[in-house]
C-alpha cells in the first residue's frame, strides 16, 4: 500500500448512480467530472481531487462528505450548523462503497467556512474541549483542528485545505496526516497545493474539460508549472509583464 500502510481504507470507491439523476443537464451534473464518473476508486491513505477552479474539485468533495453523514459546511458528524446553505443535489445519486472497517471519527474541514465552524464551536460551551478559534488566526485554528480534533482510525475530507496554510504549515500539516493514516485514517482532498499533493503514495485524479483521470504527481499542472517557475521567474516575468 505504500509508505507501510497496512489498514483498508473505509471508502473502497465513490460511485454515479445515475437511475437517481433526475436531469443530466442540470447543475452539478454539467460539469464535465461530475458528467464522465462512473466509479472512483479511493486510496486507503489520501486520495487528491486537483484541477483549476470550477472543475468540480469542491463540489465533488462536498458531495461525498455530505454522503458520508458529515455537515455540508463542515464539523464532524455532530454539527449541523447551516450559514448559508448551497450544496449541490450530487450526494443524492453518489453511492459510496464501503470496505469492512468502520471509522472511529471523522471530519469535514473546509477552509470557506472555518469561521462559521469556529462560530457553532462556540456554541458548544466551555465544558467541549474546543478552544474560540476566532482567536487564532486562519492557519492555527486550522492546525489547532488538525492537532486536537483529528484522531486515529478517522474519515478525513479536506477541501482546499492550503487556503489557510502557510507552506510551513503545509508541512506540518503533512506531517500530521501522515501520523494518523499510520494510524489507521482515509483521507480524501481537494487541492491546488503541490506540497500537499506531493504526499508519497497519494492517489491523485485530475478533473477538468475531459472528465475525471488518475494522473501521476510530475504530470500535474500545478507540479510542472510550479517547477518551471521557480527555475527561472525572468522569463515568466518577462511574458506576464511585458508591456502592451
């Protein structure tokens, strides 16, 4: 399994069932990834939506943590706290198959709406073991999350998770999952980060135009760009900047 993993992970696959599609033509299922899945196989440490933005990376991951029991707008399976409701019907036709384990915990962290997660920690009262996030900045309550409300044996649904995160703190928070897929956790993200698509033995799949592919981490849009950028930022520059 790769970096001496040795437990299945709890989501074997994510599957389209399309007999609960009422319209193909209607939002999310207009958007190419969503379009093409058929069946999606996860692996049993991290799995990685990448793609540019409105390729249907959230929306997709949305709908699998809403289909696994988790709030739309994130928490763990114990909140259900709604700002500003605006999922997609997609968890309504997504079937997700399920391997003999069962999870201890789990958790739905989405950088957008970390502030109304903190909000209804709040709530929870001084007895809760949360500390008032809005305290902290973006990134420590994000790490603070990491550290204090992630556990061994967990489902862990990341959605852009390097919105909050330094690159240090990229790396740390890599360090930390790494820990706890050791210890017997799935996770699954989507991202635009290339550390944190770096992961050994991630799975990733590239959602886009064509639909939905496995690709390799050096064939990534945002690896070889990244790359090639910081080999020689002249001569990006001197494209980007040149004047009219």
């Amino acid at each position: 399994m790769g970096m001496g993993m040795e437990f299945p992970g709890f989501i074997r696959e994510v599957r389209l069932d399309r007999a609960k599609v009422t319209d193909p033509a209607r939002h999310p299922y207009d958007i190419p990834a969503v379009a093409a899945l058929d069946v999606l196989p996860l692996a049993p440490g991290l799995t990685v939506l990448v793609g540019e933005n409105g390729a249907g990376k959230s929306t997709l991951i949305e709908a699998i943590a809403i289909a696994a029991r988790f709030n739309a707008e994130g928490g763990s399976r114990n909140f259900r706290f709604a700002q500003r409701p605006s999922e997609s019907e997609l968890h309504r036709s997504l079937v997700l198959v399920r391997g003999p384990r069962r999870e201890r915990t789990g958790f739905f962290l989405r950088a957008e709406s970390l502030f109304n997660l903190a909000t209804a920690a709040e709530g929870l009262g001084p007895d809760s073991g949360w500390e008032v996030l809005h305290e902290k900045s973006h990134g420590e309550a994000f790490l603070w999350l990491l550290q204090n409300r992630f556990g061994p044996g967990g489902l862990y649904i990341l959605d852009e998770p390097e919105s909050a995160l330094s690159p240090q703190r990229q790396l740390a928070a890599l360090q930390i999952i790494h820990t706890l897929i050791g210890q017997g956790s799935q996770f699954i993200m989507a991202t635009h980060s290339p550390i944190l698509m770096a992961y050994p033995g991630a799975v990733l799949y590239h959602l886009g135009p064509d639909g939905i592919a496995r690709i390799t981490y050096e064939d990534t849009e945002h690896y070889q760009i990244t790359r090639t950028f910081l080999q020689n930022p002249e001569r990006y520059f001197k494209h980007l900047l040149s004047d009219p």
